[in-house]
C-alpha cells in the first residue's frame, strides 16, 4: 500500500501491494541504517527482531483512557483483551494514548478537545510504524475524535466501545446519567432536596465503570459507529463490566489483525450509503443533537458531502423505536437485553430504510449481519409498527437569526405543546418574547431574577455560545425556567441558541444554530423583549423585526466592532478559534478537511 502500484518488493515477486506499511520502519532494504536505528528502540522493551521484522502487522491501540477519562478508563482494563486477540491472529500489539477527553471534566468545554485529540491522533497514525489501529471509543467526543483521524488517515480501523455502565436506581426507579441532574437540579432550586440529597441523586446514575448509560451522547456515537460499519455487530451496546465487553475486546484483537491482511480501510466502510444508514439509526434510537455535528465532521474528512438539511430529509420521518432515557425510560443495560443496535437496525430493514450492501469491519455487509437479529424485549425496542413517537427525527429550521438550526421532535413533552403549539397533535407555530442571554455565565447570574419576568410563554435565548464565542460550543442551551415558574409546574420553555445541549437533555431546544453570535450570525442582533416567531410546519424562526430595523442594528454592531466575547484562556482556545468552523458544518479544523487518506500518499518505499 505504500508503492507504486504494478512494483514488486525488492527480491520477491510478491506484489508490493501486499507489504505492510511498518516495514518502511523495521525491515528498509533502501535504508538498513534507518531500519536500524528505529528497530533498536523498539526492541528496548523486550520485542525482539524477529519480531518486528516476521511481517506480522503491527497494531496501534489508540488508548483514550485515563485516571482523567474515567467515563473510558476501563480500557486500560480491556486492552489486554484486545492485545490477546491481536497476538492469537499474528500481530504485534503497540499502545499510545489520545489526548484524553472527559465531557464531564475538562474546563470550559470538552468540545474544545475533539478536534485536538483528532490532530493528534491522526499524526500519530501517520507518523509511526502501525499498518492498522484499534480506536478505543467511549465518552462523546472520543468518538468522532479517533473516528475523524482514521478517516484522514486511512489505515485499516475498528472501533471499540467501552460500554455503558450498568444502570442506575434510585429507591427502586432508574437513575439515568445525565437526564437524572436536570431533573435534580429543578428539585434542588425548588428546595425539594438538599445539596447531599443533590449530590447522592445524581451519583445513584453512575453505578460503575463504563460511559453514560442513557441515550446520550456516548451512547449515541458509540451505536452510529456500528450502525457506519465500524464496529463488530452488536459491540455498541454491551455495558462495560459484563463478561461479554471482554470477549468482544478478544474478538476486535483479532478481527483488525485480518483486516490489515485484507487491505479493507475506513474509506471502503464509512460509504455515503453508511452515513445514510447512520442517520436514520440514529433517529429509531432517539440519539443525541450531537450527532449531526460529529457525523458532518467525519463526513468532511472522507470528502462525502452531508449538508444538515439530509438530517430531515432522511431521518424526520422515521419513529423512535428505542425507549431509553431521555426520550423514553430504559437505560443502557436493557438496550444491550433487548438487542442492541443490530435488533435496530434489522427493524429498518423491514422497511427498505437501510442500505444492506454497506460494508462493515468484519468483511460482510450490515445486511448480512442484522438481517436475522429479533428484538429481545418489545418495550425497549419497539418494533417497527409499534412505535414509541412516529416522525421522531430532527427537524432543520432557518430564519433571519440563523443560517440553521436543529429542534429534536422526540423529547418535545405533552406540557410543552399544550403550552406553545395551538394543536399539539400537530407541529405548528407559536410566537414569544426573547429573554436574551449572553452565555451561560450571564444566564446563571439572571434566570431567577424577578426582574426578568420571565412568562410561560416566553422563549430564551443563549448566544456567545457556540464553537467560537465559548471555544468549542458549550452545551448550554437547555436552559431550565426561574424557580417561580417550575413551582407553577413550567418545565420546560423554548430555548433557542447558538451553543449545543447535552444529549441527556431532554429539551426539545432550537439548537447548533449557524453562524453562531460570534462569527457574525444574526442571534447577535436580537434584544430581550423582541418578538419571535418559531413556525416548525414550515421550519423558520424568525425575530419579529423590520428589515430596517435589522439593518440599523446590523449596522450599530458593526461600529461597535463585532459581537463580542470573552479573550482566549489558553494556547489551543486561539489556535482553534482561527480556524475553526461552524456547528452545521461540523465544527472542524478548516484547513483539516484537504488532507484526506494521507496514509496512501505517503510516498515511502
Ligand atoms: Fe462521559 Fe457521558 S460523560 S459518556
Ligand atoms: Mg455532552
């Protein structure tokens, strides 16, 4: 793979196509002294020549756990799994760490780091002797993070999840990571539990190791990584302490072993027919709002063109079959019970809604896989002509204060469309007044502001939030009302913002909006006590202003110099901020996005 096509190794008649691409490291017949040089380090730790130069592949373990991750420590645990599998199929086992990533630690935002851990990770891959990688996914980012670098680089992949962590109970009810601190946060503010009572609420969710067991984020990102093909059928799903994560450690060991042998890369699996298959996956699980960000971004860095607007177009119209929190009530260890992803996917397929010939990482198609996978437990995947919402998908709005947003229509609750939509059997409009913030910081020190007067009819708003103004985008637009309207029993208002939401949140909030505040977006214009008009039947959001008004405006902001935000913290803040782009493109490293399966134009002999 890494000459010229039709050339034979020196010495051989072996096609130089099948030499891997570590023995441009260990065994360089152009360069003995190099061969050398980088062999004798190697062996430091006691792998000796022979081994390095047997012509068995050498396998990177991308390890993106950590005492700073604990959400995918327990990789650290299953890598000796993973490299028992590698050892029994012929390779050489090599492990690293990825820049870790730990959403629920890492200041001011985790979302700063995906596209970090993704430079590093891809130059990593490009820059050492690994013919193929093990991608340890898990916690939100760390997912589309080491899925973007194998993309870029394009050596043979397979991801493998940490798992979610056994679910979690609360006197007897089911405690979901996440979706449990909105809920215990409303109570804390109404007084109903102390700071203990808050803190041992929450903790209740978090049971043991492993990822957030609702359908947030992770385990989101970590089911659309199989539902694109790369991973083993039915990994996602398995929490992270059963036995079974462990024999599935064994069996990606060996599998990517096999798969370097076949030559079979990310760019033959993460098809655009995989992409589509992803989003209508991930609207029957009722995933998070994340995910179109991510999958934009891994999009982009395989050159597959996905703009927001397929989101709709493919995924509204399909039902929310899977009832987990946030949507529904179940959690990660009843999916796994109820079969998982494949259970899913094979739903769909009765319906003509997947594409069955896109190729996964163990060499058959996804068709092939799920085809005879049945549903375990019908109220936890809910077959295809039962399901839990009909039309659950994402619906994609624009307007004068935004290019587009997105609004998740599973978690829209019976409260909030008796409240806001004049025939809540139907998506219709509504009008309110705006209730402006400028970042999470300023809507912390007002929300509960008598002044504010906030009604239960009145929309927030959160700008100065997105991947430029809060470096990274902050998940922020869920924004719970003032405590004098929660004890009216007001829930939830309509949130709209350029920042992102947790995907435990079970707001159904107009968010991603694009360009956000700080990139010149119109969100910058709009005042508290303005009008605006969100009309979801024709998929608009718009402040009720002139366009006179809006220029003059415009104009004002312009002298003033720009909408402004807070000066960058640290290296990194800068360095993205000046090449970043927007959350409806993916939010990616702009000048990134031309480097594309570098590994194959590496040019060495
Ligand atoms: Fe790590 Fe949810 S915080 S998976
Ligand atoms: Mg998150």
């Amino acid at each position: 793979q890494d000459s010229k096509p039709g050339t034979t190794l020196p010495g051989t008649n072996q096609p130089a196509k099948a030499r891997l691409r570590s023995r441009a490291w260990f065994d360089n017949p152009h360069s003995p002294d190099m061969t050398a040089l980088y062999i004798e380090r190697y062996m430091n730790f006691g792998l000796s020549i022979s081994e390095l130069q047997s012509d068995r592949p050498i396998i990177g373990i991308a390890q993106t756990g950590s005492d700073l991750s604990p959400c995918n420590r327990h990789h650290l645990v299953l890598a000796e799994r993973l490299r028992e599998g590698i050892r029994e199929a012929g390779g050489i086992a090599i492990e690293f760490p990825v820049h870790p990533i730990q959403e629920t630690g890492k200041r001011p935002t985790a979302g700063l780091d995906r596209n970090l851990a993704y430079l590093g990770l891809t130059e990593v891959l490009y820059g050492y002797p690994i013919d193929g990688v093990v991608l340890t996914i898990g916690c939100d980012k760390t997912t589309p993070a080491c899925l973007m670098a194998a993309a870029t680089v394009n050596i043979p992949s397979i991801a493998f999840s940490v798992g979610p962590m056994l679910n979690g109970w609360f006197r007897g009810q089911r405690t979901g990571s996440g979706t449990i601190v909105w809920r215990a946060r409303e109570m804390l503010a109404t007084g109903e539990i102390d700071e203990a009572g808050f803190i041992k609420l929450v903790a209740s969710s978090a049971p043991s190791t492993g990822y957030c067991n609702t359908m947030g984020t992770a385990t989101t990102m970590n089911s659309l990584a199989e539902a694109l093909g790369m991973q083993l059928p039915g990994a996602a799903a398995i929490p992270a302490p059963y036995r079974d994560r462990q024999e599935c450690a064994f069996h990606t060991g060996r599998r990517i072993v096999e798969m370097v042998r076949e030559d079979l890369k990310p760019s033959q699996i993460m098809t655009r027919a995989a992409f589509e298959n992803a989003i209508r996956v991930n609207t029957a699980i009722g995933g998070s709002t994340n995910a179109p960000i991510h999958l934009a971004a891994l999009a982009r860095h395989l050159g597959i063109d996905l703009p927001i607007e397929t989101w709709q177009r493919l995924g509204m119209d399909i039902p929310l079959l899977v009832n987990l929190q946030p949507a529904g009530e179940y959690l990660g260890e009843d999916f796994y019970r109820a079969g998982g992803v494949p259970a899913v996917i094979s739903q769909l397929m009765t319906q003509g809604l997947i594409a069955e010939d896109a190729m996964t990482v163990n060499g058959r198609t996804i068709g092939d896989n799920c085809r005879t996978v049945r549903i375990e437990d019908e109220e936890v995947i809910r077959p295809f002509d039962r399901p839990l919402r009909t039309r659950a998908g994402f619906l994609v709005l624009t307007g004068n204060m935004f290019r587009s947003a997105i609004m998740k229509t599973s978690v829209i609750s019976p409260e909030f469309r008796e409240r806001y939509l004049s025939n809540p059997a139907d998506l219709d409009a509504f009008e309110g007044r705006a209730i402006v913030f400028d970042g999470p910081e300023d809507y912390h020190a007002r929300i509960d502001d008598p002044a504010l007067d906030v009604g239960d009819h009145d929309v927030l708003v959160m700008r100065g939030a997105g991947p430029i103004g809060y470096p990274g985008a902050a998940e922020v637009v869920n924004m719970r009302p003032p405590v004098y309207l929660i004890e009216k029993g007001v829930h939830a208002l309509a949130c709209i913002g350029d920042g992102r939401q947790s995907g435990t949140s079970g707001s159904p909030s107009i968010l991603n909006a694009s360009p956000e505040a700080a990139a010149g977006g119109a969100l910058a214009l709009v005042r508290t006590g303005d009008r605006i008009r969100v009309d979801l039947g024709k998929g608009r959001v718009d402040m009720l202003l002139t366009d006179e008004e809006i220029s003059a405006r415009r104009a004002a902001l312009d002298a003033a110099g720009g909408y402004s935000y807070p000066a960058s913290q640290t290296p990194w803040q800068e360095l993205q901020r000046s090449v970043v782009g927007q959350l409806d493109t993916g939010a990616v490293l702009e000048p990134a996005v031309a480097y594309q399966r570098i590994a194959q134009t590496m040019g060495i002999p």
